[in-house]
C-alpha cells in the first residue's frame, strides 16, 4: 500500500500555549510511523484572544481577527518545524461545538495556510459528519484504534485534553469512543483565575484540597451522563464557577474529583466489558494526582507504555486523517459520533 508523509496540526480547546506539529508516514489505515513531533509556543494575548470568541456561533470582527491570528500562528508553526510532507491536516482552533444544534466551528483558512506552505492542506474535518447527523467528535478515535491494532484487547485509550474521550477497542474489531466529561480546560480555566498559573503542575494544589461532596453531587446529576454513547462535548459545557465558593485547594481538588468520577461512570456504565488495557494521552496524563485517583480502579498507564509520544497522538490524528480523507476513507463511525453511516470529510485545498 502506498504510504503518504503527512504532517498534522493541533491546538485544543485547553489552550496550553502550545499549537502541535506532528510529521507522521501512514497509509491511513494500519500503516503509522511517527517521524517528528515539534510543539510551537504561543504567548498570553493569543490565548487571551481565542478565549474571546468561545461560544459565539456568528462571524464578527473579533472572530475574524481571531482566525487570522490563528492561521498566520500555524503557518509560522509549519515554517519553523521545517517539515515537509504530502498533505497537510489542519485542525483549527474550536470555539464552539454544539452538536445538538447541527454546529461547529474551527477557525482556520485552510486555503491560506496552503498557500503559505506550498503544500495541500485538509481541513474542517468535523463538518460532514455533523451534517450527517453525527456529533462531530471525537474525531481521533480511528487514529487510536490503529494504535492498537497489535494488541491485546479489549483496550482502551484514554485522551486528557480540554475534554476527556475514550476509545474503546473490542475483540472482534469493534470502536467505541465518545467524550466521557470534563478535563484540563475547567481546571486550567480555574487555577489560573485564582493564582495565574497555566495549570495546576502534577496536581500539587489539588493535592493539598478536599473534593467538596455536594458540588460533585451536583455535577454527576448533569443529563449528559444519562445519555447513551457516543456523545461529545464542547469544553464549555460545564463551568469553574461550579467551584467559586471553595477554597482554590478545595476548588482544584473538587474539579479534579469531577474528572475522575466522570472517567469511572463511563468505564463502568457504558463499555461493554472491562478493557484489560487502559492508555492515557493528552497533558492530563502528566498530573500524577489525577493518574493516582484513575489508578485505584484500574491501571492506567501513559501510552509512552506503547512507544508513544502521548503530546503528539491529536497532532498525528490530524495527519492520519489527512491521508484518509484524501483517500476517501471513512474518519467517523456511527459507534464514534453518532453518524448515520461511515463518513468521510474534510475540505481540501491546494496549495496552488
């Protein structure tokens, strides 16, 4: 089969500073050879910037700023990884996703940043699939399941980003994946209202903390938890002022217990059986607090555990479906969003 270099591009709705630029060899099916992964920074007012426009559903001048920004961000990513490739796979930058309202929204100009790099660029990955009547997320579950064609199942992997999801990977060669609930992005959102911090390193503050048990009460009645998978999530769903009236130890604390009983409800009410294998990507993987609460249910182990680089698998994601899409493959599944049949997507565009 013939293998296309493909290089991918993240920046999640955690807004950790960093945009993602991952050079990856795949066929788009079982074939996956990460080559390079090089994160880019950003500084405060981009972030700042970005944060502006969550929720909004209507173009505006801020919203145009704001893509131009985060365009001309990724295509100064691309120059400085040096990377040349086949295709390019272009996330954008998510400020809303509604899917229960038919909508989505990336910012990014695709045919700008084709332009700019002399190579074909694949975007909008998410729109088909919501025009198709699925969720539009999540979309890397393919990506984690070549992952783990080799192994033993059931497994699962088990992405922290701004939200978390999970992929599940059935003996017979069955995907399951949805959003199981919250992750970085309330935490994040919430330690740096109280102390500026980016986030809560290793979980240190929240290990100080005490969960606070009629909060968490309050947030496990959401009707989200009720509604059967697959199911996705857009990150602002829930709130840190959830937690305003707590202490920031018993704030991080609760918000981190959030976390974790979300993670167990879906482990234990929607997967078919237990997976012997549990992966944990995505920069939550790096908070031993939250890994050591995982820990008592289950082992959970960081993908590195694989050979791989748990900061690069969105990034490669990207890249995977990049050379998928190019081949008309599917990127959703009715069991990972919801859609009606197995769906491609993505827009292309040339880079001349």
């Amino acid at each position: 089969m013939t293998t296309f270099l493909a290089i991918g591009l993240m920046s999640g709705t955690s807004l950790d500073g960093e945009i993602d630029v991952a050079l990856l060899e795949t066929d788009g099916e079982a074939i996956v050879r990460p080559i390079d992964f090089r994160p880019y920074p950003y500084d405060a007012h981009v972030r700042d910037r970005v944060r502006a426009c969550f929720g909004k559903r209507v173009s505006d001048e801020q919203t145009r700023e704001a893509e131009k920004l985060v365009t001309d961000l990724h295509i100064e990513a691309v120059r400085a990884s040096g990377f040349q490739a086949d295709i390019i796979g272009f996330h954008g930058q998510t400020i809303t996703h509604d899917p229960a309202n038919a909508l989505t929204w990336q910012l990014g100009d695709g045919a700008a940043l084709a332009r700019a790099s002399g190579m074909d660029v694949i975007c909008d990955f998410r729109q088909a699939d919501i025009r198709a009547g699925g969720q539009g997320a999540p979309l890397i579950p393919l990506y984690h399941a070549a992952l783990l064609t080799e192994h033993d199942k059931p497994a699962a992997i088990l992405n922290l980003g701004g939200v978390a999801n999970v992929t599940y990977a059935t003996a017979n060669g069955d995907i399951i994946a949805f959003d199981t609930g919250p992750a970085n992005a309330m935490m994040d959102d919430f330690i740096r209202l109280r102390t500026g911090a980016p986030f809560d390193a290793g979980g240190e503050t929240a290990a100080r903390g005490k969960p606070d048990s009629a909060t968490l009460e309050a947030f496990l009645s959401h009707p989200y938890f009720e509604r059967p998978a697959p199911k996705s999530l857009d990150r602002n769903e829930w709130s840190a002022d959830m937690v305003s009236h707590l202490s920031t130890e018993d704030g991080m604390a609760t918000l981190m217990a959030m976390v974790s009983a979300s993670l167990e409800k879906a482990f234990e009410e929607a997967l078919p059986e237990k997976p012997q294998h549990v992966y944990a990507c995505g920069g939550g993987r790096k908070n031993t607090v939250l890994m050591d609460m995982l820990a008592k249910s289950r082992t959970v182990r960081p993908i590195e555990d694989l050979g791989r680089n748990g900061d690069a698998i969105e990034a490669e994601g990207f890249a995977y479906l990049a050379v998928r899409s190019k081949r008309g493959l599917p990127l959703t599944l009715p069991s990972t969003t919801g859609v009606r049949a197995p769906q491609t997507g993505g827009v292309f565009h040339l880079c001349a």
